[in-house]
C-alpha cells in the first residue's frame, strides 16, 4: 500500500507536465482572436504560432531532445531544469508587444513542453505499479483534461464581456496607462491566463526536483549495460522490433494527433468565426468538452488495467469519428448538434490515442532507450502536426469556408488511427516492464 502511495503522489507531481502541455496549447488558443485584435495578425500569423508553439515544432524539438537526454543523464536532471524553461518562455508571452516576441515565447514554451513529456510519461511507467500502470497513465491524462479546462474557464471569466473582466480592464490601464486601445486592453485577459500558468509552473518545478530518480533508470546504470548517448539512438535504429514498434505507436499517435492538435489549438478560433460565436461562449463551450474529458478519463481509469486495451482504444475514436460526421452532415452552425459535437469529442480525448501511446510507448521499450523512443516518436508526431496546422489554416480558409473539407480529412486521419491500432494493438495488461522487455529484447536489455 504505501509504495502504491508513492507511486501516486509521484504521479501527480510529474503530471502537472500534462497539465502544462495542454494549458499552454488552450492558452494560446482562448486568447488568439484576442492577440489577432492587438497585433494585427492574419491567418497566417496564427498558423506560425501554432507551427512553433508547444502544440507542433517547438515540442517536436523539445521532445528529440530531451527523450535521449533523459535516457543519458536521468529522468530527474530534466525535471531539475526543465521547467525554468517553461516559465521563461510563459513570461515572455505575458509580455509580448509585439509579433516576434509572441512568436519566441510560444517556442521557449514549446521546447520545454517536449523536453518534459517523454521524462513524465517514462517516470510514471517505471514508478508504478503492475496493477496501476494503466490507472498511473489516465490520471497523467487527467491532467491534461484538467489544464484546458481550467485555461479556458479563466479564459471565460476574463475574457471581454466575461464576469471579471472589469478588474482586466483596471489591472491593464494601471499597467499600460489610460490611453490603450481596446485590444491592448482586451488582450490583457490573455495575458493574465498565462501568468496562471507561470504560477502552476513554478509549483511543479518545486516539487518534481525533489523526486527520486526511476528504480529503472539506476538499475540499467548500476548494471552497466548504460551507454552513451549517440550508442542508444544507433541501437534504437539497428534493432528491428523497436523500428517496428516506433512505427506502429507514431503512426496511430500521429494520424490521431493531427486532428487533436487543430482542435486543441483552433477550437475556440472555429467556434468563433465558423460557427458565430463570442470569445466568451467558445471558451465555454471548449471548456465544458475538456471537462467530459476529465469525467471519461476518471472512469476509465477503474478499468483500464482489467479490461482488454484494444476495446478502449476502439471506444474512443469510434466516439470521434462519430462527432466528425455529425459535422459533416450537419454543420457547425446547428447550436445543438455543435453541443453534441463537443461531448464526443471529449470522450474521445478521454479515451483517447494518447492515452493508450503514453501507455504502450513506455512499456514497449527497454529502459536503455525507453524515453529516447518517446522523444523521436514525439518529434515526428509533433513536427508533422506544426506543418499540418499551416496547411489546415489554407483549407481552413480565413472566415471558416472550408471547414467542411477539413473535416472530411480529419475523418479520413481518424480512420487510418483506428484500423492500425486495431491490427496492432500489444498485449502488455498485467506484465511487468521488465517481463515484457524480456518478452520482446531478451535478456541483453
């Protein structure tokens, strides 16, 4: 029971990552018409923010990193480190003026979310339990549920029109004097979202540098079978069940998180000019979808190491395919089937690829390379994702007229994310890491 304990709180300190993650991506998306108002900035522009900030190329960059760093140099050195980036990178944007300065705050953001992730989802593998790997992982994506939804609820609080935005309006005009335009004032509600984030930054940084180092990670040292970094990556590539396996896990994960990184980042901006809605609205509307997720990934923790992995799996996108369609012959203007819409994509990202990448992702390496492995996955899935975020701005369209073609690629991603998880899905439920390591490396790992 108590090392149960452990591996919990361990958890929850190391899930705050997720947290971040996704509270940097909704962040930037409850306030990006309000910084477009400010700065002037076109479609464009906002495709660029989303090709650099934490939801494409700056964690693709981030990830490739910090995945063989953490493989070399330990799980707690990128916890010690990493997060001092991340607030960097927040205030910055709390203080941009300009284009240029967003843009380099949403990559410092960026880096330091892809740094982060392989380490956390590694650590909290290799601190569980047998019985709670599974559950350790759905409360790590709960995390992510709970930083959208708490974005966005502030977002909704202080956004023009919103209950406390009259105290935005005061904090901005004794900052930036009285003679600020409307969107300088405005894009103050912005500005404050994030600052809340540099507050939950600071709070996990304090925390997960007092963590231990992975049991894992000190017995692959002590065994002396730890080898330099550029060693791991070239034995990561020469053998061919992990090449295999790393095409299978970024395949489902990328083909699933093309669609999940649009929504993540324009689901407010599409509510907003696709459907008509105010800022304040779609940050609600946004909101209560991220909290579905926190309610679906709660349940499905219960059950997630006693029932077959693949029903989950098939569970949630049949969910997202569903809510894809409903737009495809209904429309995003329809209020209540936009309702519906929401609910099922939460589901989705409740159950959703990620989880499951998170889960197979760590157990399906050997501790030598295990967050190596997640880095280079994370790297592809999130560098593809910032190219298809500027190509979806161009389908896209500036006010929303080809939402419709959108969606129907969005729908064929979703498919190709369910045929291959189905075909390939493991059998890893109530193995141990290093049983299942045994299983598919033998004894040389």
């Amino acid at each position: 029971m108590a090392n149960n304990k452990g591996s919990l709180r361990s958890t929850l300190a190391v899930s705050l990552n997720n947290y971040l993650d996704a509270g940097a991506i909704v962040a930037g998306a409850s306030g990006l018409t309000l910084w477009q108002n400010y700065l002037g900035l076109s479609e464009l522009h906002l495709g660029w923010l989303n090709f650099i900030s934490a939801n494409c190329l700056g964690a693709a960059i981030g990830a490739i990193i910090g995945g063989f760093l953490a493989d070399k140099y330990g799980r707690k050195f990128i916890f010690t480190y990493n997060l001092l980036v991340y607030m960097f990178g927040v205030a910055l944007i709390m203080c941009s003026v300009n284009f240029p300065m967003l843009l380099t705050g949403f990559l410092f953001t960026g880096i330091s979310v892809g740094v982060g992730v392989p380490a956390s989802w590694t650590y909290i593998s290799e601190s569980s339990e047998v019985h709670n790997r599974g559950r350790n992982i759905c409360i790590s994506q709960m995390s992510w549920g709970v930083g959208p939804m708490c974005i966005l609820l502030l977002g909704m609080l202080f956004a023009p029109g919103g209950y406390l935005f009259d105290w935005v309006e005061s904090l901005a005009h004794s900052i930036g004097g009285s003679n600020l335009s409307e969107g300088a004032v405005n894009v103050f509600s912005s500005r404050v979202v994030f600052f809340s984030l540099f507050v939950v930054a600071f709070i996990a940084w304090n925390l997960q540098r007092k963590l231990q180092e992975s049991a894992e990670f000190e017995a692959q040292k002590a065994s002396g079978k730890q080898t330099g970094l550029i060693d791991n990556i070239k034995v990561l590539f020469q053998n061919k069940i992990a090449v295999k396996t790393v095409i299978f896990l970024a395949t489902i994960y990328l083909t699933w998180n093309l669609v999940a990184s649009v929504m993540g980042f324009f689901q407010p901006h599409i509510y907003e000019s696709a459907g008509g809605m105010s800022n304040k609205d779609a940050n609600m509307l946004s909101c209560i979808s991220w909290a579905v997720v926190v309610a679906t990934t709660f349940i499905i923790s219960h059950f997630v190491d006693k029932v077959a992995h693949r029903f989950f799996y098939v569970f949630g996108l049949l969910c997202a395919l569903s809510a894809w369609f409903i737009i495809v012959g209904i429309g995003v203007n329809n209020l209540v089937w936009l309702w519906v819409f929401t609910i099922l994509w939460g589901i989705n990202n409740g159950c959703s690829v990620q989880v499951f990448y998170a889960l197979w992702g760590s157990e399906l390496f050997p501790a030598k390379f295990r967050a190596g492995a997640q880095g280079l996955m994370f790297f592809i899935v999130r560098g593809l994702s910032a190219v298809w975020g500027l190509i979806f701005t161009y389908i896209y369209g500036e006010n929303g007229e080809g939402f419709t073609l959108a969606a129907y690629c969005m729908i064929a991603l979703l498919l190709i994310s369910l045929i291959v998880g189905v075909i390939g899905a493991p059998v890893t439920r109530g193995k141990s890491l290093d049983t299942i390591t045994k299983e598919r490396y033998g004894d040389n790992y």
